[in-house]
C-alpha cells in the first residue's frame, strides 16, 4: 500500500469515528490469479502432485521448512529439533492457532503422522522408516524411526499438521474407531493452520483462498487477498488471459513458443529450479521391453540434443538443460555438467543386433499426457528416432486420471511413457526411491517396473549414510547402474518457467538468492507483493 494510500485510509477511519462510515469506500480486493493442469487434492494426507503442493504450502504449515536461498531446512511449527540416534525430539510453538481457533499441540502432530500412514496415499511412503509419533507432553513431540534415515528432516516437508479436533468431529462413514479418518470432510474443507484459508474448493475447476488474519507469522499488507487457482485450463485460453490482464500466473506446462511471445508482448518470466528431470519411463516387464538391450538401443537412438531444443524459450532461457545421467546435475551421485548424453544411432543399431526381439516385430506404445500438450513433440520426436531403427511404434495419449490409474497394473502400463518427476521433498532420496525401488513399482514415479538388486542397494544406502561422502558414493552407484540397465531414457533435467503478469512480484521465483530448493515452495503466497500495476 502507497503513502498516499495509507493517509487516505487514516482519514477515512477518522471520518468514520467522526460518525461520517456511510462516506468510507471499500478498498480494492487484491486478487492473485493462477492455474495448474491437475485437479487440486485438498487433503494432506492425500496430496503429491504440483497443484497440491501450492495448496499444501499456503494452507497448511508442516515442522519445518526449506530454507530461503540455501541449503537446508528451518524450524516452522516447530521452535527447536534434536536426535537421539534414531529418534527425533521436536519442540512445538506456543503461540499457533487452527483456522478453527484450537490451538496447535503435540496430539495435533501425532494424529497428522497417523492419518498419513493409516491412509497410505500420497507421500505417506515417505515415513516408512518411521515406526511411531508419540506426544512426550503438549507441546513435545517423539518420532521414533525403525532405523537411522538420513532425508527424514526433509521428508517432514510434506507432513502437513492438521486439526485433530475438528477432523475427530467430522468423521464420515468407515470401519473402526477412526471411521473414514475425516476424509470426506477434508475433501473440501481445511483442518490448517496456514496463511491461507479454503473460501470454496472444487478439484475439477478451481480453489479460491483467502488470507488469515490470524496467522502466527502474519501476513504482509502486500500479499494478496484473495488467491484463485484454477484447473485445467488450455494454453491458448491462458495465453489470452495473460495477454489480457485477466490472469496471473500461468502453469509450468505452456508450450515454449507461448511462452515466447508472451516474454515479447512484456510478461515476467518466472523460474523455479527444484531437482527434478523429464524421464522417458520404459515398461521393464513386457516384451521387448524387458530385454536391456533392446532399452539400450532406445536410449541411444533417443536425440537428446533436438528433445532440448523444443524447450527452448530464447537463446538464454529453456525449460530444461541437457541431462548428464539418471540424476539431475548438482544432486549426489550426479554426473559433469559437461558429460552430457548425445544420441549414437550406430551405438542403438549394435544394441539392437543383441536384442533377443526382432525389430520389424516392435509396435511401440508411446503415451502421452493429455493435459501436458508438450509431451506430444516427444511422442512424435521418439517415433521418429525410433523409426530409423525400423521400430514401429503407435502414439496414445492418455488422460492424467486414466494414466496413473493404467499404471497400477504391469500389463497395462504403456511400453513408453513420459513423466516429470521432482524430488518432493529437495532431498535426492525423494526422486530416486520412488521411481526406481522395487518395493515403490506401480505408480506414476515407476511405471518401469524395474526389479534390480544393485539399484536397491544403492537407494538403500543412500538412505542410511550419514555423510554427505558415503551419499555421494551411493548415488554415484545408482547412477552408474541405472546408465547400464536403462529402464528410463534421461531427456533433460528441468526447469520450470512461468508466464506471468506485471501486477505482483515473486521474488523467490526471480531472485536466485531468495530462491527455495523445494518444487511449489516459491509459491508461498504470503511472502509475494501485489503492485497493482
């Protein structure tokens, strides 16, 4: 709010006091505008994808928080930590509220820890290391590991702490003591803490928040007001409504060639750089998929270098950069910046020859995401490498629901898929294990199916070492293995662009320096400034 602004309300509230409120106008309401291409989960121990993680930061709060501009996690709901061995000892704010008015206490934690695990969606995988929650006194909280697991301070990032109270008083229909566990009722409403209240939530079209005024922390003047996040919107409806003034924020899923001419016609562009890549996910266990060498061969005829330039927004910006390997640069385990993977068509035609399968009896199912326009190019750039193999393949594409519903089950998960996966939590444990575990196959992080002793060996490690030395030692193994075995080709490593309006400033997703290592984390709603421009 301007000076003159602020002088102008103060007269105002003085005319008012003055018995002259009739002649007080109402400010302006700012409002954010925004869309994502998945429907919003609004319960916590549901949520695991982009759209519910803008959700889950600006609604709920969690133990902990990533650190601002660095390495590193600070204490958010919780004042303090300490370990002992394998048990973490959390010390708990006094002065933080529920939207309900209830205040935050170690039970609240304890049943947030047991709703996630009783549920066993989402990110509940995970705290499999962790065997209980327990309340040492009210504002004390225990939790006791099954054994020593490095990333868990990360992983309580996505342990959104819910209002016990309120849920226990809006159990729906279910077996036992718990019933449901609330989840009809956290569907649509929330049970939080956060800088943000649910006004109203519809998965399918849009979930409007509003600011509380009550938060622990407070919420700057500047913030907006009013958050509206909308679904599924089309790139070319979004792009209109840019162009505009209508809308704010555009998903991280707008074509390059959008995104160019939105720069142009004077958009900000926004960055976000959390681990994570573009994976091309290879079924391991049908024909002839199943046989390394004909993976290898894939991989190899993939052309690396042309799949990087389709992300390409200007010379100096892209949505990606050319991968090393199966772990994004900068992350443990991952290879120079400057051993970056080429396509060998003679290399794929050699690994062809050695395929137990004949070429000419290939036909290829290559998925792609309906609600990801972009993953279309990549069908079609595979076909075509794939093609000089004299491989046949078929182009699918498939409805998010419909996918991640297909992939439950082997036989009728694609030969080819295309998916982008983040570490959810910033630590490498959270892309990898998800997506390469045997004990994680069946979900849309592991449609590869892949059942590799090495590689589970390698993940197991990477999650016991102590050290940054011996994690780095372990993922450099996995990466290693994964190269030879190749259930996935590595397209690029990824960064998310946003188009966006000039009515706001977004430092944590334009300054390098205030920048989150966390995916949706630069989405913090209160730590943003409306300008009204």
């Amino acid at each position: 709010m301007t000076s003159i602004t602020r002088t102008l309300a103060a007269a105002l509230l003085a005319a008012s006091t003055l018995g002259s409120a009739a002649l007080a106008p109402a400010f302006a309401e700012t409002v954010l505008r925004l869309d994502e291409v998945a429907v919003g989960e609004l319960d916590p121990g549901k949520a695991s994808d982009y759209a519910d993680s803008i959700l889950m930061f600006n609604i709920y709060d969690t133990l902990v928080i990533p650190v601002q501009g660095g390495p590193g996690y600070a204490p958010h709901l919780a004042e303090s930590w300490e370990a002992d061995g394998s048990d973490f000892v959390f010390k708990l704010r006094s002065d933080v509220k529920f939207h309900s008015g209830n205040p935050l206490t170690a039970e609240d934690v304890v049943f947030s820890f047991d709703r996630m695990k009783a549920l066993g969606q989402g990110l509940s995988y995970l705290f499999k290391n962790v065997d209980a929650a327990e309340a040492v006194d009210g504002q004390t909280v225990r939790f006791k590991l099954s054994q020593p697991y490095s990333p868990f301070i990360a992983s309580l990032v996505r342990l959104p702490i819910v209002d016990k109270k309120l849920v226990m008083e809006n159990l729906g229909e279910g077996e036992g003591e718990m019933k449901d566990w609330g989840q009809a009722f956290l569907s649509g409403n929330a049970a939080s803490t956060g800088a943000y209240k649910v006004v109203s939530h519809n998965p399918q079209e849009e979930t409007v928040m509003a600011k509380n005024p009550d938060y622990f922390l407070g919420v700057p003047d500047a913030a907006p007001d009013t958050v509206r996040l909308r679904y599924g919107l089309e790139a070319a409806t979004v792009r209109t409504l840019i162009a505009q003034g209508e809308h704010d924020i555009s998903s991280q899923w707008l074509p390059p060639e959008v995104l160019k001419s939105l720069a142009a016609d004077g958009a900000q562009i926004l960055k976000e750089s959390g681990g994570g890549a573009f994976y091309i996910k290879m079924n391991t266990t049908k024909p002839p998929l199943d046989d390394v060498n004909c993976r290898m061969a894939l991989s190899k005829a993939y052309d690396y270098a042309a799949g990087v330039k389709m992300v390409a927004v200007t010379d100096d910006v892209a949505q990606g950069s050319a991968s090393t390997g199966a772990i994004p640069v900068g992350m443990f385990g991952s290879n120079p910046a400057s051993e970056t993977l080429s396509r060998d068509l003679e290399a794929a035609k050699q690994y062809l020859a050695d395929c137990k399968y004949a070429p000419e009896d290939f036909n290829l199912e290559i998925s792609w995401i309906g609600e990801v326009p972009l993953e279309e190019r990549y069908a079609l750039l595979m076909q075509a490498n794939f093609a000089e193999l004299g491989i046949k393949s078929e182009i699918k594409k498939l409805p998010w629901a419909l996918f991640t519903e297909q992939v439950t089950k082997p036989e009728n998960t694609p030969n080819i898929s295309q998916v982008f996966v983040n570490a959810v939590t910033g630590d490498p444990d959270t892309l990898l294990y998800a997506m390469y575990h045997s004990t994680a196959a069946g979900t849309w992080q592991s449609p590869e199916y892949l059942d590799d002793e090495a590689v589970d060996a390698a993940l197991d490690k990477g999650r016991t070492e102590t050290s940054d030395e011996g994690r780095e030692a372990a993922y450099s193994a996995l990466n290693d293995r994964l190269m030879e075995i190749a259930p996935s080709i590595y397209a690029y490593d990824r960064q998310s662009l946003f188009a966006a309006s000039n009515r706001f400033k977004a430092p944590a997703l334009s300054d390098p320096d205030k920048a989150f290592g966390l995916d949706g984390f630069g989405f913090t709603f209160r730590l943003m400034e409306m300008t009204g421009e």
